[in-house]
C-alpha cells in the first residue's frame, strides 16, 4: 500500500491515543479492490462518530501488525471485526490474524470440535485466543455460510451494518472479558455465537445445528431502514486510485451505495430479499452527493447496487446524472433500457461485461427470471452506443 493513500486513510478519523475503546476493522482483500466494500465503511464511520471510541482500518496489503496510520497493536484491539464479500476471505483474514500475532481459534468454540481439533494436533494453546483476547467478528455476504469457519470468529453478525457499531461498543463497555462479551452477543439482533451452537449431524427435517444455551434457534438478520430525509448512508469516506502506486489525475475513485438488497431472490444468491426490504437513493440526493464527491477531488463515482428496483428507476437515476462522471456497474440485463446504456455510454464509460453464467432453463431452474433475449438485447444496444 502507497505512503499517500494511508496518509490519506489516517486524516479521515485521527488517532491520538487517548480512546478508550478500540475496534480494528479489517477487510481480507488488497486495498485497491477491498476499498469497493461498502459495509466496512458504513460501520467505520459509526464507530468513529461515538465517544472515546477509535475505529482503525487494516487490508491485506497493510501494515500486518497495526492499525493504518496509526502506531496502535492490532492485537490491542478490544475488538476486531472482518468484513467478508465471499466465502475465500475466511482464509485471508485468518493469515491476517496470525500475522497480527492474534490466535486463530477462538476463546470457546464447540466441545465436539475443540475435541477433535485438540486430538489432531491442530487446536494448541498458542494458537487459542485467551480471555483478553480481542472479540473477533465477521460480517457481510460472506457469513452466509460461516459454519465451516465458525471455529476462528466468536460471533458472526447476519443483515445490515447500520447500528451495529453503537451496540457492540455498550457490549465492550459492559463486560472486560472475551467469554462475557460473548455471553452477552447474543442477545444483539443478526448475531450468531458459534460456540451456543452444536452440530448434531443430524439432516432432513431436524436441524442439523441445534442450541446449546438460551439462544435463538434461527437468526433473523439486521434490517437498514432507510432514513425518510436522506439517502442510504453508503457515502465513501475517502477517495482511493485502483492502482495505489500510480496516483495522477483520473485515478480518484469514489463508490456510492445506490440500492441495498434486491427483489430477484435467484436460489444461489445471498443478496436477495423480500421487496419491501429493498430501499434506494432518491435520484436528486444521488446527484447532491456525486457533486460533493468530485468536488473533494474524485475523478468519477462507481455506483454500487446490487440490482436496481425497476429499469424505470434506473432510466430516471442516469437521467438525473446525466452530465455526472459516473460509472455503473453490477446491473441486471433486464434493468437497461436502451435510453440507459445510451446514458452510461455518454460517461466515457466504454466497457461493459455480461455474465449469462448458464442457459436460459437453467437460469429458471435457479430463480433467475432472465430470458436469452433480455441479455441479447442489452448487448447489442451496449455495441450500438459505441
């Protein structure tokens, strides 16, 4: 990572030392690409935003023993917190926690696992975190299946950021411990403790991962409720260069959040969810915000959803910004208009992608109501604009 983006990163939220709570915040990716990761962001402003607390940042590509712009341990944290995009970052934040010279297994974990890891040499001492051990955490898309990583986190967090920081700072306040604060967790909302669970190998109709204390038997995830005054807070915090050693007019990257969840459900995806879930940033605040974005120096804004609600949205968002640099990405064929890719196309935006990822029978098998003409379609009007 570049001397200039982490001196860029530590003049967001200055560390003085003199916090009372600290929270490590890492994303197992490089910066370049780990940056594109809203959720982190949401959760580091929270935390930064409340009294006596500092929230740090550390990638894959950092400083592997402190905190980015800071002198301050990793491993002093009171809390270290993951953010996982897909299931492989399970791997990389492992390595992170190592090299942080952080224990990997967690303070507890289930008594028929710590058996077998204990009998097989795996589960040692020095590798187990002890009572004054950082809480360690994981969120995001990747959690959707954390069981076979359930060993290393002592508490996984299901559904949206927002609020979470306030909450898990009461917890570190409350208790000084690592098996209180576990103890306590899991009376948050989204949040699953491993270790109050067993599996019972169980299949079919039983629940294969059963209860162990007075928990909940399914976690219903954290729902962001969009707030009526303004747009979903997904604003970046700082501008990043997708290449950190070649910084230079055009390179200024900036990301918006333009709609969270998405009203398709494809039986694969984790992203889905009920419509009336689905929220979006008025089309005149996204505009508001673009503008405050290039005039802090970003060279053009990537807009981050998911899906759009309906391609009349879309076609009225890129109207609204029209003249704007931004860039869209991650749409569904069947959410552009050709008056949209017209729009993309007056960006300077040249390049677009289509993933069929199989058949049109297959993709109905799956959920994903996406015809072959749809995304025909959207290919020819994206060659016809150029």
């Amino acid at each position: 990572m570049s001397e200039e983006i982490t001196k860029r990163i530590a003049q967001v939220f200055p560390y003085d030392g003199k916090q009372e709570i600290t929270i490590a915040i890492g994303v197992p990716a490089p910066m370049a690409t780990g940056s594109a990761n809203l959720g982190y962001q949401i959760l580091w402003n929270e935390l930064n935003q409340l009294p006596g607390v500092y929230a740090g940042l550390f990638f894959l590509d950092s400083d592997p023993t402190t905190l980015i712009g800071t002198d301050k341990q990793i491993s002093d944290s009171d809390a270290i917190i993951f953010s996982y995009s897909f299931e492989p970052m399970f791997l990389d934040a492992i390595q992170m926690l190592r090299r942080a010279n952080v224990p990997e297994f967690s303070e507890k974990i289930e008594e028929s696992l710590e058996d077998r890891l204990s009998i097989k040499g795996i589960l040692t001492l020095e590798k187990r975190r002890k009572n004054d051990s950082p809480l360690v955490i994981g969120g995001g898309l990747g959690v959707a299946n954390v069981e076979p990583f359930a060993p290393f986190i002592d508490a996984a967090v299901y559904g949206a950021a927002e609020g979470f920081g306030e909450e898990l700072v009461q917890v570190l306040r409350q208790e000084k411990t690592t098996k209180d604060r576990i103890k306590i967790m899991s009376d948050l909302q989204g949040v699953y403790i491993p270790s109050e669970y067993k599996d019972t190998g169980m299949l079919g109709e039983d629940y294969r991962i059963q209860r162990v204390g007075n928990v909940p038997q399914v976690i219903m995830p954290r729902v962001h409720q969009q707030d009526p005054k303004g747009s979903l807070l997904g604003k970046p915090l700082f501008l990043i260069s997708e290449d950190p050693n070649k910084l230079k007019e055009g390179d200024n990257l900036a990301y918006l959040e333009i709609v969270r969840t998405c009203e398709h459900q494809c039986g694969y995806c984790a992203i889905g969810g009920d419509k009336k879930d689905q929220c979006s940033v008025d089309p005149k605040i996204a505009r508001k915000e673009i503008e405050e974005l290039v005039a802090a120096g970003a060279d053009f804004v990537r807009l981050v959803f998911p899906s759009s609600i309906n391609p009349d949205y879309t076609l009225d968002l890129f109207t609204e910004l029209d003249g704007l640099p931004f860039r869209a990405g991650s749409l569904r064929a069947d959410d552009l208009l050709p008056e949209s890719i017209e729009l993309i196309a007056k960006t300077g935006q040249m390049k677009v992608s289509f993933a069929p990822e199989t058949n049109e029978k297959l993709r109905r098998g799956e959920g994903k109501r996406l015809l072959d003409t749809q995304i025909l379609d959207a290919v020819y009007w994206s060659g016809f604009h150029g």
